[in-house]
C-alpha cells in the first residue's frame, strides 16, 4: 500500500509531533501474529538500539503504552515507600499524583514554574532527610513549562548526598532532543513516550533501567504483572513481550532509531537546540517573552511563550489558517502561553516556513 504524502495539518505541538512519510508508510504493513518470528526478531532489536539511543549499556525495553504508563511503573518497582519529587510544572506534579494513588508517601521539592531546580536545593533537601528517600524523581524536560533542568548536576547531587537513592528521570520531551546520558550520569530509570522526540505516533512507551534498579526491584512487592522490571530482561531476550504489542508501530520504531543513528544524536541534539534559539529570537522580536528567563534552562524542544487573551486566540488561529497546529499552555498556564513543539525530525526550513506564517 502507498501512502500519498496529502496536505495537512503540521505538527508544531509539544507532542504528538509530526511524522515523516517513510515511517508512516511502514505503520501501513499488512497485519501479522504478534508471536511470529520478524516481530520477535523486532522486539529484540527495538531494545538493542534503545540502548545506544539512551546511552546505555544497561537494559532498555519498550512496552505498549503511554509514558505515564513508565511514570507509574517506576514507582511501583522502585519505591518502596518514600520519593523526593522536583515539581516545576504539570508533570511534576503529575508524578506526585501518580505515587499517591500508587498508595507511597512522596515529599515535594517545589520551585517556581519557569526555573529549574538547582544541585543546592536538592542537597539541601536530601541532607535534611530522616532517612535516604528510595528515589529522587526528577523531571528532565517539563513540558509545560519549557524548563530544562540540570539532569547531570543533580544526579551527580544524588550520588554525593544520599548514594542509596535511586534516581528516576521522566525524559518524555528530552531523550532524543537533549543531551542525556544514562550510563555516564549514573541514573536508575528514563522514560519516554513514541510522540515526542522520536518523531512517531503516540502508542510505545520506552525506558532504560539500571542494574542497581533491578536488584531494588527484586525486593519489592507487588510490582504488577504487565511492567515488572525485574520480569523484562528474560522476556526480552525472548522476544517476547507478555501482551500483544502495537506490531506496526514497533517496526517503525526500529526504522526511525536507524535513522537517527544516521544523522547521530549529537546531532540531533544540535538540531533541537538551533531550533530553540531561533524561535526565542523570533518571539523576542515579535514581543513575546520567554516564560523561561534563563536560556540555559530552556528546552531544545518546546519553547513556551507569553501571551494571553484575545491575541492568543488570534496567534493560534493564524497558525491553523496557515496549515500549522499550535499548541496553548498546559494547566494553569493555559490561558497565559502558547508553546512551538519543535522537536522530532523537524528540519530548520519548516520551523522558518512556521515562523514566517506567524510573523505579524
């Protein structure tokens, strides 16, 4: 089956993004048995190159599902009971939500939406402890907001301070358009959804655990069935996931990771935070502030904006009549911000094609 690449709406959402025809071709395949040899083979390639995509040595799987779906199997693998969480944002907050319902005690660290939390902070917090938390959740890219935070400093915080705790980063909008390195900044989990960075439908949920998590885990109850970490190397090894997969999206997936490995993450890196500049130039000369003030804490890929009111609707509806989605803020900032999601395989000319349509 061909796919005609027809007009349509482009993504400049901070998730789900647009996707390139090739990949979206593939996802076209004809159905086939989720236990047939191709797909176990595919299973077991997926993990090798989340591997190299996560920077790691260790373990990386995928599973069926959002990444939310990852948040909340690290904490019931990975907590035992008590979790420190840096909230900036909706999805820091998001995983406080998710470790109360999952019945643990977590302790918020907050700071201001718009800035990143510093290594002093987190010292601060975790020399203050009673007792060592089981985990520090630390939200790397917060969607939301835009804010970048210093992933490499504050694990390295982690390591000083409390040596015990694991460390468990949601990477949703930074693994693959941000420099993160699994191995080399010693973390325990990262996790993503397929609809951000990695420039596929939403479907796939992907992380990367360490050692040192699987031997924590191994001493938690009640883990569940579906994402049991300690249960992942040995059906992975298999190629066989214990639910039936989204076959078509994990082809795809392991296309898109070659691609990558083409144009090489350091790169892609480049890539993203080229993006992000030109757009806080554009915004600052169109009179847009950038809700993140300080530029080393702003995300390669989704710049939040001020802006509110009628001009907002205004902005968001000039770019829909120009053949572009935008997204508003999320959460409480709504009402307040919009946010240019360029992230994915977006190349410079469309963000400037973007730009160029916006420009009043």
């Amino acid at each position: 089956m061909q796919i005609q690449d027809d007009d349509h709406p482009i993504l400049f959402l901070p998730g789900p993004v647009e996707v390139d025809l090739e990949l979206r071709a593939i996802m076209a395949m004809p159905a086939i048995g989720h236990r047939a040899a191709a797909v176990k083979d595919a299973t077991i390639q997926a993990c090798e190159g989340l591997q190299r995509f996560y920077r790691t040595e260790q373990h990386a799987f995928w599973e069926t599902g959002a990444g939310t779906t990852v948040m909340e199997a690290g904490v019931r693998n990975l907590v035992a009971a008590r979790s420190l969480h840096l909230v900036g944002g909706a999805f820091g907050e998001r995983w406080v939500k998710v470790a109360k319902a999952c019945g643990r005690e977590p302790t918020r660290l907050d700071v201001p939406w718009g800035t990143a939390p510093t290594p002093e902070l987190l010292a601060t917090a975790l020399d203050s402890a009673d007792e060592p938390y089981d985990a520090v959740c630390i939200t790397h890219s917060e969607t939301s907001t835009g804010v970048l935070a210093p992933l490499a400093e504050l694990a390295a915080t982690v390591r000083e301070h409390s040596p015990e705790t694991l460390i468990l980063v949601d990477a949703v909008t930074s693994v693959g358009g941000a420099e993160l390195r699994f191995d080399d900044w010693d973390l325990d989990l990262a996790f993503a959804g397929t609809q951000k960075c990695l420039a596929l439908p939403p479907g796939l949920a992907t992380f990367a655990v360490s050692d040192r998590a699987l031997q924590r885990a191994a001493d938690i109850p009640d883990r569940g069935f579906l994402l049991d970490f300690v249960a992942c190397p040995e059906r992975f090894a298999k190629g066989a996931p214990p639910a039936t997969p989204c076959v078509p999206l994990l082809f795809a997936l392991n296309r898109q990771l070659e691609r990558i490995e083409t144009e090489t993450l350091e790169a892609r890196w480049a890539r993203h935070a080229a993006m992000r500049d030109r757009t806080v130039v554009w915004a600052e000369e169109q009179g847009y502030p950038a809700f993140v003030a300080e530029p080393a804490h702003r995300s390669p890929s989704v710049t939040t904006l001020s802006l509110e009111g009628p001009a907002l609707d205004a902005l968001i509806a000039r770019a829909k009549a120009s053949g572009y989605t935008l997204g508003k803020g999320y959460g409480d900032l709504k009402e307040k911000t919009f946010r240019v999601g360029h992230m994915g395989d977006h190349p410079m000319t469309r963000l400037e094609a973007l730009l160029a349509a916006l420009t009043t």
